[in-house]
C-alpha cells in the first residue's frame, strides 16, 4: 500500500467504529451518505468510515468527525422498505483525514493511509498472552460473545488482527473504541484494550454481585433483624458486645438508683429502651447515649442539709468580710426563717455595687456559712437564649443550658447559684436571655423550669439564687421586680484600712509564701496607698497595690545581703510605688465669690466638685462648660431661674441677668458628669457671683432644686458624706427627704461631720452665704 494520499467519498458514523478486516453491516439513510455508496459503487468500490463526534449532527462538517477512519470495501447493498440501505462492509485499513470537500449531492474527502509504528517484536509473544488470558476471563463474565466468535479469536496467530477482533467485542463506549482506533504502537494499543478488559470484567463482576443481591432481598424487618445480627456478631468477634451490654447496664443502675420524679424516670426508661434496640454505631444512639448521661448525672432528690446555727454563720460572714451589715443581717434573717418553715422558697438576692466591694466573695462565703455547694454562672455577654435554655436535640451538638449544667456541676438540687454581672446580658436575633432567666428566678415557676434539651421539667424552687450587678438601671424591669435589691455601695476609708490589715496584705503574704515577720507595713502607710494611689469605691486595686508593695519588699530581701526584714512607712512608699497618682480632694478656698462645694457620686464612690461661676458683661447668656450631660445642664437653667425670683431679697439688679454673661464651670472637663443633685450648688454659686456675696466654701452640699426652689431628695448619700469626711469639711447640707438615709453612714463618720437638712434653697443660702460682700462691677 502506497504512501500517499486517495480520495473516497464518506459516509459519517453515527454510533458504531469499524476495525480493519472486521466485516459489518451499516445501515445508511442519511441521502449524501446513500450517494456516497452510488459513487463507491460506480468506482472501486471502496468508501471512506468514519465516527461523529455527536451523533446528533446530521450534516457534519470536518469540525465534527474524528481524524482516523476507516477505508471498506463494499462487499454487499441491500435496499430495505423504508427507502434505507444496509450495507455490509469489510475493513481494509486505516486511514488519516488530510482534506473534506462537501459538496450538494455528496460528501469527499482526501486521506493517507495510518500506519502502525515501527517496533521491537520481541515482546509480542508476552503481549499476546496477557491478552488472551484477559480475554478468556472477559469471555466467562461476558456471556454475549458467541461460542464461535470466542473459538475464532482463540485460533487467530496476527496479532494486530487479534487486537481489532476483540477490541470490536467488547461491551464499551464508541469514543473508547475510536481511542483504540487512533492508537498507532501496537503494544501501546494492547495494553490500552487490556486496560479496558479489566474494567470490564469488575463491572460484570459487580453488576453480578447486584443482581444476587436483588434476587435474594428479604423484607424490612428480616433485613434489619439481618444486620443487627451481623452487627452484634462483628461486636463480639472485635470484644464490643459485653461493654455495650454493660454500658446499658449501668445506665438502667444508674436509673433506678437516682430518686427521679415519676415523668423523668418514665422518660429515661423509655429512651432507655429505644438504646437497646439501636445500632452501636448510628449517629442517633450517641444522640440518646448523651441525653442518658446526662439525665443520670444530674442530682435528682439529692440535697445538702442547711446548718441553721446562726451564731456559726454570723462567724463566718464576718470571718470573710468586713462591714456590708446589710447583707449578713439579710442572710441571717433568712436562715433564722428557716427554723420555723423547711417550705420556705429560696430567695433571689441581688447584690448592686461598683466593682471590687465583694459581691461574688460574699455569695460564697453564705453558701460556706449555710452548709450548701456553691455555683457561679458569668453572665457577662451572654446573648443566646439557648446558653440558658439549652438547644433541643434536633441540632447538632445539643446540650442543656448553662442553669442546668452548673446544677449538675454543684451536685445538689439547693445549691446558693451566684449569676454573676446579670446587668450585663445581652439581646440579639438568637433570642432574649433576660425572658428566658424570668422562669428560674421567679419563685412561683421555678419548681418546674423547662429545659429544652431535658425536654423534663427541673425543680429549682429550692435553690438560693443571688445575682450581681453594677447598676441596676441596666437589669430588665421584669428580672429586677421578681428580686431583693440590696446595695453594697463601697467602703470608707477606715473600713479599707480595716481590710488591708486583717484581710488583704495577710492573703498577699501567703500568696507569695512570704513570712509575715519578714515584711512589715505600717497603718499609715495603707492609708497613703488608699489615698494616693487608688482611686475606687471596693478594695481590688487597693489589693494590687499591696501586692505590689509585696514584690517590691521581696526583691529587696533577695538582692540586698544586709537586709533581713523590710518595715513599709509613709517615708518609703514612694519609693516602692512610685510618684502618687491620685490627688486627696480638699476644700482649696475657705470662703470666696462665686465658688460653691457641692458633693457628687462617681462608679468610684463620692467626690467634691467646687462650682465655679464667673459673671462678665455680655447681653445675658449663660454658658456651661466641664463636660456635664443633658440632665446637668436643665439644672443649671432651673437653678439660674430661681436666683432671679429671689434676686430682689439679694439686692440683684435686674440689669445683671440682661447685661452680664454668666460663665458656669464644674472642674475636672475631662470626666464626664451628669444628674440632678448639683441644682443647689450652681444656684449658691450663680447668686454670689452676681450678688457679690461670699459663700462658705467649707460647706458642702448636694440636692436637686425645683423652679419653687424646693430641694429635692437625691441618690448617693453614704459616698457623698464619705467624700466630704474625706475632704476634711466639716458640715454638709442635704435634703431633708435624704434624712432617713444618714442611717447608711458609719457612726464614726457621723461624729465628725454636722448634717444640716434643708427645704428650700432660701435655707441653704442661710446656710451658707456670708454678711460681707465684694464690689462688683
């Protein structure tokens, strides 16, 4: 066969590739296709076969058919009814498209003929028997090559001609057939139809396997009683099946031995069963599993016995905390109830205070004091209502919310549970927290909170529940109405120093293991350390100071060889702790014009603010500065107001309030400020500023003012008689409505300061404004 290129008319292949020597019938209906065989058949009888790309393309261009086809000799052309042909055709060779001439009535096109690669035959006859061998285990999975086709093949010695003969019996895809075509290495095209043999031969396999399967399929419940057979059988074979059974048996133990209320034990022992039944290895036994586990563990009927000694719990409370009277005589009047009523509920205590009084060390020092476990729960950021809830066991993950998991982690149905910064909840599209905390701490639900997960309800009636809170204005109404509010507002300086000595510097020496000989620390020196370097209603950073003071003494110890103990004074405090940070507030003028003292309350405790008003011509403006809120201003106004009804009887002329501009300062700008209890200081200040006269600076005073000039009662009052003891005055004017509140003072404090109350703020003027005057312009 010559090296060159032969024109053939064509006739595309639709679904089926034809291999040399091969003989095939191939029905043809398409018309160019027919009149390609009328042009063979008028020449030598020879066409061109070659395979589309897609089959569904009726007049395909080059784009559209395969590069290698086939050249046939036309051996036989049989017309049938339907106007088709069929034609049987014999291959002779393969042959490369190079050009395609489409034209009205037929389709040409030039080819050269596709010859087989130049190779080393040597390993011919180890091909021949890895393919025979394939195909021999192909033939006994395949049952549709015929006896005689399979006996044919056997006695074939060409090994090319093998190659095309089997590759055309093969039960794969036309396109994995044109690949085997268009393979020019013989050896590479062997191992190619190997390849596919052995992929055939597993389908048949496989597809074998299915098909038993189906003929032997049993119903549902003999499939599942089946598996679960084989399962346990797997479970004994690998030592699993005795610690299923004795896991199953614990947990019925566990059932029978926790005193359960008759719905939850009914609900344990029906998950219980469900257990038995399950699969070990399904994802909805670990589902049940866990819920078992935990409903075991929690402490069903399990309490700890109160110890009603009153004198031992009065002991321990104050053992552990210095003053926060209130407090103790509250939890001692609820254990002394106790006695007479084992009905009694437990109470929803919530302590209010700055940070660092002692809320959460006071919580437990009760639950040490009444015998009971103790459990605290930080609210701080919770927004989720399912963290107090719990999930319901369709989500991943589930478990029961954070009141149930800390009643488990205290092992006791009537532990005291501190909620610890309840002010702090959060709210967002997850739900509201605060609505899902009303059925825990209201007394007349909580004996059946529902827990989403348990989906049991869980008595908590007998729990003692105390919250803390830093402010109250930020606890739901709702939350807030269903608890005992007691205040915890901060301690006065006797009482730090009282708490440094017994309480704060003995732990800090045991923290670091210090002997208490060797470091020495003088009462005025603690004093010093809570003037000059905190600044703080409660005692923490007082107890960082000290600790500090510790570290600083030990280094001292270990460094310097002569020194055996270290003795802390006022002289060498600074030395230690460095510069002071804080100034003491005092009363910096005795007396002078347009200066008023006025006492504030600050998330520290109390402080002095001295007012301070200027008055200058201008055309009556009043402006205010010093970083005062909305609330603060108003006053301001009000209070310039009621100056200017009682200007008359303090011989201001009107043309003051038109001609001069009044300037109102509160110093420290940068320290935000607001409330109304300033309205009686800016009005003392504004009248002496424009009136001339001096105002007593060693008075303070705090009180709202109405447009009457009545004062009225305001908040704050132990930390703003503290602030002016501290500050060395020695007289302070308070509303009269605030005198039922100087009970919260310390007694000592009380001795050295005069309460004055007023009605009016003609009584404060009394008070307060000298006789003599000073010149105004």
């Amino acid at each position: 066969m010559a090296d060159k290129t032969e024109q053939f008319s064509l006739i595309p292949l639709r679904d089926i590739v034809i291999f040399p020597t091969m003989v095939t019938p191939v029905f043809v209906g398409r018309k160019k296709s027919i009149n390609a065989l009328d042009v063979a058949g008028d020449t030598d009888k020879k066409i061109f076969l070659v395979l589309q790309k897609d089959s569904g393309v009726n007049d395909p261009g080059i784009e559209d058919l395969y590069n290698v086809g086939l050249v046939a000799d036309i051996l036989q052309v049989l017309k049938l009814p339907d106007g088709s042909i069929k034609v049987l055709v014999e291959g002779a060779y393969r042959a490369e498209i190079k050009d395609l001439f489409v034209e009205e009535e037929c389709t040409y096109v030039n080819v050269k003929p596709f010859e087989d690669k130049n190779e080393d035959e040597t390993f011919y006859k180890y091909l021949r028997e890895s393919l025979m061998q394939h195909f021999k285990e192909f033939a006994q999975t395949e049952n549709k090559i015929p006896k005689e086709i399979y006996d044919s093949i056997v006695k074939m010695d060409d090994l090319n001609n093998l190659s095309y003969m089997i590759a055309s019996n093969l039960s794969i895809r036309v396109s994995e057939q044109q690949e085997i075509l268009e393979i020019a290495s013989l050896s590479e095209r062997i191992e190619k139809i190997i390849e596919f043999i052995e992929m055939e031969t597993e389908i048949k396999k496989i597809d074998k396997k299915i098909k038993q399967r189906v003929k032997s399929q049993m119903t549902k419940t003999q499939r599942e009683y089946y598996l679960n057979e084989q399962i346990k059988a797997i479970n004994k074979e690998l030592g699993r099946d005795e610690d299923i059974k004795a896991d199953i048996e614990e947990l019925q133990t566990a059932i029978n031995e926790k005193k359960m209320p008759k719905i939850v034990r009914e609900k344990a022992e029906k998950e219980l069963k469900k257990l038995r039944i399950m699969p070990p290895m399904s994802a909805e036994t670990t589902v049940v599993r866990n819920y078992l586990d935990w409903i075991v563990s929690l402490p069903w009927g399990e309490y700890t016995e109160d110890i009603l000694d009153l004198e031992k719990a009065e002991n321990i409370l104050n053992r552990d905390h210095y003053g926060l009277e209130k407090p103790k005589e509250r939890i001692l009047e609820f254990l002394a109830v106790k006695k007479f009523s084992e009905r009694i509920k437990g109470p929803i205590l919530c302590f209010v205070g700055p940070p660092g009084v002692g809320k959460t060390s006071l919580a437990k020092s009760i639950a040490e004091s009444m015998n009971r476990n103790f459990v605290r729960l930080s609210l701080g950021g919770v927004r989720d209502e399912a963290e107090i809830r719990g999930h319901r066991r369709t989500y991943i993950g589930s478990m029961p919310g954070k009141i149930i998991q800390s009643v488990r982690r205290a092992e006791s149905m009537n532990p005291v549970f501190l909620l610890d910064e309840i002010d702090k909840l959060g709210m967002d599209f997850r739900g509201d927290p605060s609505s899902a905390l009303l059925e825990a701490l209201d007394p007349e639900q909580n004996n059946s909170f529902s827990d989403h997960y348990l989906e049991v309800d869980f008595d908590l009636s007998k729990v003692f529940f105390i919250t803390t809170a830093n402010t109250v204005e930020s606890i739901p109404h709702a939350l807030l109405d269903r608890m005992e509010v007691i205040r915890i507002p901060g301690y006065t300086e006797r009482e730090k120093l009282n708490i440094a000595e017994k309480y704060l510097f003995p732990k800090q020496l045991s923290e670091h293991n210090i002997p208490a000989e060797k470091v020495d620390i003088a009462e005025n020196a603690i004093l010093d350390v809570i003037r000059y370097y905190t600044k703080e209603a409660g005692v923490r950073n007082l107890e960082r100071e000290l600790a500090s003071v510790i570290r600083k003494a030990a280094k001292k110890l270990v460094t310097e060889n002569n020194v055996t103990s270290v003795k802390v004074t006022r002289k060498n405090l600074e030395n230690l702790l460095g510069v002071k940070r804080f100034r003491l507030e005092h009363v910096e003028e005795s007396e002078d014009v347009g200066v008023a003292t006025g006492l504030a309350w600050t998330p520290y405790g109390g402080d002095i603010l001295q007012t301070e008003v200027a008055a200058y011509e201008g055309n009556g403006q009043l402006q205010i500065t010093g970083h005062i809120g909305d609330v603060m201003q108003e006053s301001a106004r009000t209070a310039l107001s009621v100056v200017k009804s009682r200007a008359r009887r303090f011989q201001v002329p009107a043309y003051k309030f038109k001609d001069f501009d009044i300037h109102l300062h509160v110093p420290e700008g940068a320290v935000p400020k607001d409330g109304p209890s300033a309205g009686i200081t800016m009005a003392t200040a504004i009248l002496s500023a424009l009136s001339g006269i001096y105002v007593d600076c060693n008075i303070a005073m705090s009180g709202e003012i109405n447009l009457r000039g009545k004062v009225l009662p305001v908040g704050g009052i132990k930390e703003k008689v503290l602030a002016a003891h501290r500050a060395g005055v020695k007289k302070v004017i308070l509303p009269e409505d605030n005198r039922k509140d100087l009970t919260e003072v310390p007694s000592d404090v009380k001795k050295q300061i005069s309460v004055v109350f007023a009605k009016t703020i003609d009584d404060v003027f009394d008070i307060v404004l000298k006789t003599k005057t000073k010149e105004m312009g």
